[in-house]
C-alpha cells in the first residue's frame, strides 16, 4: 500500500480552473497496437476527455509503471516530456499502465469548495461541514492522483484481466473491456488501501458523447456495473476524500481514481478463454 508521502506543490492551474474540469487520465497514442509496437502515453487534463497536457514532472511522480505477462516496469520517459513515457507491447495481451502522483495543494473559496463537494458526490464530508456549520469557510484540499489505462495487443480474450496495481484509490475493470462481446456489462470494483469502497459514486462516460453519464453508488463488496458499447474512448472516475493526516499542510486528502480503455470491433466474435 502507499502511503501519504513525496513533495506537496501548489497547484496554481487548479485554482483558476472550473472544477468539473480538472479530471485526469492516460491517454495512450493507441488503445490496441501491434505486438511489438512503442506506444506513446500522454497524461491529460480537462474533462469529458478533452483536455490539456500535463508533461512528465519528476517532483509529482510517485510511481508511473505498466504491468503484463511479463512482469512490471518502470514508464521509460524524459523529464519535462509530452507525451510522459514510452511503452513496447512486448507480448501479446492486456497491458496495465498506472499513475500515482505526489500530493498538489490548492486553496478553495467556500462556494467552490461546497460545489466540488456535490459534483464529485462528497456527499459524507458536505454532512461533515455542515454539522460543524464551516460551509461559509473554504478548505485547502491535497489532491493525489491515481490513474490507469488499459491498452491491449493482440487478439482479446476474456483470460486477460485488469489487475490491482496498489494505487491507494483503485478502479480496477473485473472483465476484459476488450472481450466483453455481445454483453455490454463491465464490472468495476474501487478500492481504497486494497480494501473495497462503498457508498462512493463511480462515473463512466465516452468520449463520443460525454455528457451522456452513467452516475453509480458502489455496493458494499465496492462494485459498480456498467453498459459498455463497443465505440470510443471510455473513462471511468471515481473521488474520495479524508481528513488530512498529521504533518499534512491541508484541511482535506483527495484520491482521484481514473481508468481508461479505448473501443473494440463492433463485431468482433465472442473471445474464448485461452
């Protein structure tokens, strides 16, 4: 499990920035390349998966990895890069890339702190501010990113599975994205420090229509479903929020779980496990 560590930055963007639009996530150069093939990893920032670029910064990394059959490595990249790293799909099946940031601090004004609070679905720590009455007060939020993408070589088969990576906020796809076939149905579970989370609104969308979401509350083994068509870049995000620890210079710790993967063949034949 990770713990609260690494350099806590400000981050000016974030300040100015609409608050529905500061979700953010790997975007691969392609969701399915060839075996053998070097894929490039972009990080963005923005919201329904449009958005601007967040190059490679050494101070905010904490860990940037693929995993696949082969093991687990290290996201090669260049400090200061767009895109932030370089991966080979080495052999063929499901590739697991993730991203955990360092803690970035940001100063909120009341009013924007109360409508993060209902947009991200925060519902228990706005219950929180209200019976202490400090909803006229503003909060300093540390916010640490947790994003994954899944990116897929070769032919699909429902033997390949996303994994837990030790994010400390997790979404983690329970069935291959890619090899879902005629059902639609993608099982996510979220995880906070390897355990389930319920109660915590999950949101997935396409990139194709964005504002066409699919908003659910994870049950008490964490888990949420949702109909996944066979178009587009999918993103699935979830928030949680606790109070800051000691030595944290902040009122709030948020985790930003994302997870991305990108379309399958309309009519790709039902996969047979292998």
């Amino acid at each position: 499990m990770f713990g609260f560590r690494g350099t806590v930055l400000v981050a000016v963007w974030l300040a100015s920035a609409s608050l529905s639009a500061h979700d953010m996530w790997i975007e691969p150069a392609r969701f399915t390349p060839g075996v053998g093939d070097v894929v490039s990893l972009r990080l963005r920032v923005g919201e329904g998966l449009l958005g601007d670029p967040l190059a490679r910064d050494a101070r905010l990394v904490r860990e940037f990895v693929v995993e696949d059959a082969d093991g687990r490595r290290p996201v090669v990249g260049r400090d200061g890069s767009d895109p932030a790293g370089l991966i080979r799909a080495a052999s063929p099946g499901l590739l697991v890339v993730g991203y955990h940031s360092t803690a970035s601090v940001v100063d909120l004004t009341a009013e924007k702190f109360n409508q993060y609070l209902r947009e991200e679905g925060l519902d228990a720590i706005a219950e929180q501010r209200t019976r202490q009455k400090m909803t006229d007060r503003g909060a300093r939020d540390a916010f640490i990113r947790c994003a994954k993408a899944l990116v897929l070589a070769g032919t699909p088969t429902t033997a390949q599975t996303d994994r837990a990576i030790g994010l400390p906020l997790e979404l983690v796809a329970e069935r291959n994205p890619y090899a879902l076939g005629a059902s639609p149905e993608l099982p996510v579970r979220l995880t906070y420090e390897r355990r389930p989370m319920a109660g915590v609104l999950v949101v997935a969308f396409n990139k194709r229509d964005p504002a066409d979401r699919q908003a659910l509350r994870t049950d008490t083994d964490g888990r949420v479903r949702f109909r996944v068509g066979s178009d587009g870049t999918w993103l699935v995000k979830a928030v949680h929020m606790v109070p800051a620890g000691p030595g944290v210079d902040a009122d709030f710790t948020s985790y930003w779980a994302s997870l991305t993967f990108g379309p399958r063949a309309a009519d790709t034949p039902t996969p047979v496990t292998r």
